[in-house]
C-alpha cells in the first residue's frame, strides 16, 4: 500500500501520537455528538442488514424455497394426558 492512502489511521508508532489526550482535550459535546452519531449510522446499518435479509426471505419464500409449513396442521395422532392410569 502507498504511504498517505490511509491518512485517517494515525500509526502507532508515531511518538507525538496520543490518542487519549486527544480525546480528553476535545468538549463534551463534541465526543457526546460522535458517540450519538456512531450509533445512529450502527442502528442504520443493522436494521438495513435486518430488513435486506427478512425482505429477501419473504420475497423468495413463494418461488425459491420449496418448504411448505401448514400451521394448523396436527403431527401427533394421540394425545397426551396428565391420567394415564397409573395410580
């Protein structure tokens, strides 16, 4: 990789590089309106993964997938009861 292409990573080697001073000196606002903005573009980003996923599935689940799940249909053919005549 060229030197300067990722100019936004400060290299850890660099003895004038500090990092938590750099964070203590900076407002409270200001560190308060990254972490809000970070974690908007995070919630952004997973409802997007989410939503992408689940449309495709629903999208799909009438020509691409070939299970058929009838809810109201009965798997067992007897039934369970609490008095099996053991007493």
């Amino acid at each position: 990789m060229r030197p300067g292409a990722m100019w936004f990573i400060k290299d850890p080697q660099d003895q004038n590089s500090h990092p938590i001073r750099d964070i203590l000196d900076r407002p409270t606002f200001t560190q308060l309106r990254k972490i809000c903005v970070s974690g908007v573009m995070y919630a952004f980003v997973v409802a997007l993964v989410v939503s992408s996923v689940a449309g495709l599935l629903l999208l799909g689940s009438k020509s691409i997938m070939p299970f058929r799940w009838k809810n109201r249909y009965v798997f067992r053919r007897f039934s369970f009861n609490k008095d099996d005549g053991q007493s």
